[in-house]
C-alpha cells in the first residue's frame, strides 16, 4: 500500500493523506486527485497547491479582515493574497487622519499661543524661534501622528 495526498478537483489545495486500497485485480487503485508526491509543510495563512507535477506554497488570508491607516475594512476572499505590509491587523482604535488632524490642532493652538512673541515689534530669542519651528515640524516625526514629542515651552 502506498501513501497518497489527495487535493480538490477545482482548487488543487491539499485535502488529506490516505492509503491506496487494493482492487480486484490486486492492483494498487488511485484516486482521481491525488498523487505520491507529499506537500510540503505549511505556515500558518499558508496552503500547499498542486500544480500537476509538484507542490506549491501560497498565502492563504481567505477569510481575514485588515484595515488601512483610515480605519477602512478590507476582507480577503482569493488565495495567495496577502494584506499589504502597512495594513493593520486589528481595526485602528482611532483612524490615522483623526489622529493627525488632532495633533495638529494642538500644534496650531500652542503657536497661536506664542504669535504676539513674533510680532514686528519684538526680537524673537533663540529659544522661542526654536520651539515654534519645532511645533511646525511636528508632522515629520516619524511615528507622527501615533507617538509625538510635544516640544518644550521655554521660560518667559
């Protein structure tokens, strides 16, 4: 008796190992869709495909939600589709553009809050140049809008 791997007739994805049975004849009998040749181990989201002489390896989401920086669901239906790499797995407890909208807001009112020291009458230090440039910047940081490092307010 050999050891056969059987796989869908439509899809060709790995179904289950069996055992030829024996016909009448004492000849070894072998199912439509299947063959000798083992797959080989698979991953988790991943499915071992036969193509007609060998085994493949593909993604398998199928099934599985991801969600964009906008808090956009997607559902993968096809095999061998994998969530884009900036795709989050769990939906965004709050969407990336509310997040950065907030964040410079906050940005917008803290240098609103230092104007009068840029006014055309008045010498801006060094200092207070520096933390408003900074607040303007806020955008380029690189976890922004996630993780910002708020600036600190100087003295006077």
């Amino acid at each position: 008796m050999t050891e056969i791997y059987n796989f869908d007739s439509d899809s060709h994805e790995f179904l289950s190992k069996n055992i030829t049975k024996v016909g009448v004849d004492g000849l070894e009998v072998f199912p439509v869709n299947s063959t000798t040749v083992a797959p080989p181990q698979i991953g988790e989201n991943q499915v071992a495909v036969w193509n007609g002489s060998d085994w493949s390896v593909e993604h398998d989401y199928r099934g599985q939600s991801y969600w964009d920086d906008d808090g956009n669901e997607t559902v993968i239906f096809d095999r061998n589709i994998a969530p884009p790499v900036e795709s989050h797995k769990n939906k965004p407890a709050q969407n990336i553009v509310a997040l950065a909208n907030t964040a410079r807001l906050e940005r917008n009112v803290r240098l609103s809050e230092t104007d009068w020291r840029a006014s055309t009458d008045l010498t801006l230090s060094t200092e207070w140049r520096n933390y408003r440039n900074l607040l303007r910047d806020l955008p380029q940081q690189s976890e922004f809008p996630n993780t910002i490092t708020w600036p600190t307010k100087p003295n006077g």
